[in-house]
C-alpha cells in the first residue's frame, strides 16, 4: 500500500515538474513558479487519487482541475499576478494526449483496414471511446478551471483574507 502513494506521489512531482517547464516555456515571473509547481504536484496527486479509487478519469480531471481554478484564484491574488499565470501551465500536464493518440491510431487502423469488418468495428470502438473520453477531458479541464471565477468571483480571495 506504501508503495502505491509512493507512485501516485512520483507520478504527481512529474507534473509539477512538467507544469513547471510550461510555466518556463510560457516566460511566466521567477516568483510564481513554486506556487505553479505545487498546483500541478496537488492536481496530479488528486487526479491520481482519484484514478487508484476507480473513479472515471473525467471525474477525476473535475475535481483536479477543480482544484486548480480555486487555489488559482487564492495564488493570484496572494501574489497579485494574472490568474492565467497559475492556471494554465498547472493545468497542461492533464490534457489527455495518451486517449487523442489511441483515436488517431484508431482511424489509421479504421483506413487500413477496409475490407475487414472486424477490424472496422475494433478501430470504429477505439475512434470514438477514445475520442469521446478526450473530449470530454478537455471539457471538464475547462470546466473546471473556469466555474470557480464564475462562480465565485474575483473577490473572493480578497473576502477570504478580510
């Protein structure tokens, strides 16, 4: 059982360290790089979390990204820098590339393989779980990240500090 949070661990460091490498890549400010790499770490850890509990992986990116719009929030405000700053970068190590690569291999396997019915419907089966499954991550990745500023307003790390 150690060893399993020892993964899960693992896994969520590489994501604050991939978030931190956006966060690089996007030329974001010296100061805010820790707090990108704790979000990331933090969503990962969830996401992880919530992958080892046999939740869905769209649950599970909801509730990470979730995660990440509000603390977002709270950071920016802290360190009074554009809520984008935190957001994207922390939020990037989720996009769900593993399910888009399996759907374009789908249609490959669905284009070569045009006499064989079987393998039609095994690459039709692969094209649109896949597919689905990564549309549907993209949207609670949005969702998420977005519905705590709706929802809560600018202000609200202001009224939490008052």
């Amino acid at each position: 059982m150690v060893g399993l949070y020892i993964n899960i661990v693992e896994k969520a460091v590489w994501s604050g360290v991939a978030a931190v490498g956006f966060g690089i890549l996007f030329n974001v400010p010296r100061k805010v790089i820790f707090p990108i790499f704790v979000l990331a770490l933090l969503a990962g850890f969830i996401k992880l979390l919530c992958l080892e509990y046999e939740l869905n992986i769209i649950i599970a990116t909801f509730f990470a990204s979730l995660f990440v719009g509000i603390f977002s929030i709270i950071f920016a405000s802290n360190i009074n820098k554009p809520l984008l700053v935190f957001g994207i970068p922390s939020i990037i190590p989720m996009i769900p590339g593993y399910f888009a690569y399996k759907t374009i291999l789908g249609m490959k396997m669905f284009t070569l393989a045009s006499k064989n019915i079987a393998e039609q419907n095994v690459a039709l089966n692969s094209i649109f779980t896949n597919g689905f499954t990564t549309l549907f991550v993209l949207f609670v990745i949005t969702v998420g990240v977005t519905a705590p500023l709706l929802i809560l307003g600018k202000d609200f790390a202001r009224k939490i500090q008052d």
